[in-house]
C-alpha cells in the first residue's frame, strides 16, 4: 500500500486482517515530517504504525492513553504550543531524531521503531532523504503542518491553496526497501487518502514514480471521495488546486495512468464528459465507509479481490 493520514491507515488496518503482517507493506508518506522539541516527527508513519498495532488514540491520532505533561509544561513557562505531541509519542519522536543523529538512515530508525511498537508488518518511508511539502495559501508559504494547524479557519475549513511543491522531491531517490516491495508486490493499493499530500509526496520521487509504473502488479487507487463529500481534512481544498472535482472522477482523472483501476462508490462519469476516465480504466462500485472493524476487512477484501482480477 501506498499510504498517509487517517483513510490510508484505516485501509492499512483492514488489509492487515485480510492478508496478515507477512504479506502486507505500507509505503507512508515523510513530506509533512518535521523536526520540533528536540525530536523528529514523522507523522504519516507514525499513524500507520499506531493503527496496525491497534494503539490508536479514539480522537483518531497520537498513541491512546498518552498524556500531555510537556506540553503542558511548555505552556507553563510560556511557550506557544501550536503542534500538540503526547509524551509516549514525543519519546518516539526523540529516538527517531537520535537514531538519525548517529548516522542511520531514516527507513533503518522507522524499521526499528516499528519493531519497538510490536509489528510485524512493513511500514516503510518513502525516502532516506528530506522532501517537504509546502503549501501557499493566504499569503503564506507554509509548511504542510503550519497549514492544517495553524491555517484552519474558524468554520473548520482551510484557505484556498495557490501552490503546492515538494520541496527536494526531485532530486530525492527511494529506498532499497521501497524498489524491493514494489518489485514483489502482487497487487498496488493506493490508499484513500489525500492524493495531493499524501501520495502526491511519493509520486513526486522519479525513482519511486518509475518502480510504481515498471511494477508489473496491478495498481488500484480507493477514492477518498465518500457520499459526494470529504470526511476529513482539506482534500476537497487540495483537489480545487489540482483543477479536478472533489469526486470520483477527480481522484481517477488526478492520477491518470498511473493506475489500472479505481475503487469508488458511484459510477465514473461515462466517456466524453470533462473528467471522463480512460476507456480502459476498471472500476469497482462499492460502499466506501470503514466503520469498524468489519467495515475495514471489508473494503480491504472487496479491493484486493478487485485487484486480483485485473492481473
């Protein structure tokens, strides 16, 4: 799987159920990490890995139970806390940033921590080397965080995105890991999650791009689209920018022949509209709502048996 936020970790989550920790491999997203308190945070991996061990907080990030003692105590002194980080997930973030002080690479510290954590599935980083996503919005250039945290409006929506790049995306390579997974995988899921800042980061990689293409497995994208509408985070935002729909059609029309086919929960657009999908795109028509843990085994196995069709 290519994977970040909370639709990709979901569908993470449920795949690991239907295919077990042996044969599953998330590919999670680094372009929002940053480096804050003294540690290195990695945010997309951090929450595919909290979800596969089933340590996820209710509020649906950070580990559940964590506490907030050195926030708060920032808070005391006077610091501004704009990135709120529990204390289990700070000792995360401070061996991550030691791991990376020594001199290992970053898929060597993340494969480390994800052992620490209990799993025995993959979560591996999209690159060794830094890419950072960076929005410009409202007069600012932002980091992606800044942007989420800091630019949301009051009415819970964000302001309407100029620009998006990946910063060091070209002129990053992927990793051994990441070419040997996409070398052996029998099927690609790309996950539901924001195609602009949380795949677009990966896709933006030349080496990772080109191993995704030359994989001779089926690659399958799960739309993030559910019910006509975006359950969370600014997707609808990132795809206005993209100059596509915040639709199935969209998300089919933004990556294009990088796929084989689609999951979504309403037909395409039939041939000849402006977001027509390619006449030789497939499609599977199903109910994309993860409720549960049913409701993730579900949609896991509906695409999986989708993709396995279209070997």
């Amino acid at each position: 799987m290519l994977a970040g936020g909370t639709g990709g970790a979901k569908l993470a989550r449920g795949m690991l159920d239907v295919v077990g920790p042996d044969d599953l491999v998330v590919i999670a997203n680094t372009g929002d990490d940053v480096e804050i308190y003294g540690g290195y945070v990695s945010p997309d991996p951090d929450l595919v890995s909290f979800w596969l061990a089933d340590r996820i907080d209710e509020r649906g990030w950070g580990l559940a139970g964590d506490t907030f003692e050195v926030m708060d105590g920032l808070r005391d002194l006077g610091e501004e806390v704009w990135f709120n980080l529990g204390d289990a997930d700070l000792a995360i973030a401070l061996l991550r940033a030691a791991g990376l002080g020594a001199g290992e690479r970053l898929s060597v510290v993340q494969a480390d921590l994800t052992r620490r954590l209990g799993l025995r599935a993959e979560v591996l980083v999209m690159s060794d080397r830094p890419v950072r996503t960076r929005i410009r919005a409202a007069g600012r250039n932002w980091s992606l965080q800044e942007y989420l945290i800091r630019g949301r409006r009051p009415d819970g929506d964000w302001p309407a995105i100029d620009d998006v790049t990946y910063v060091g995306a070209a002129g990053a390579d992927t990793t051994p890991e990441v070419l040997a997974a996409l070398g052996a995988a029998r099927a690609i899921v790309i996950g539901p999650s924001n195609p602009v800042l949380s795949i677009g980061p990966m896709l933006a990689i030349p080496e990772l791009a080109a191993a995704l293409a030359a994989s001779p497995a089926p690659t399958v994208a799960v739309s993030p689209i559910v019910g006509g509408s975006v359950l969370k985070g600014p997707t609808a935002t990132c795809l206005a920018w993209a100059g596509v729909s915040a639709s199935g059609d969209g998300v089919a029309a933004l990556y294009g022949n990088r796929i084989d086919g689609i999951v979504l929960d309403a037909p395409l657009t039939p041939a000849g509209a402006d977001e027509a999908a390619a006449p030789d795109l497939a499609t599977l028509v199903c109910d994309l709502m993860m409720d549960g843990a049913a409701g993730r085994r579900r949609l896991a196995a509906q695409t999986l048996t989708f993709a396995a069709g279209l070997r």
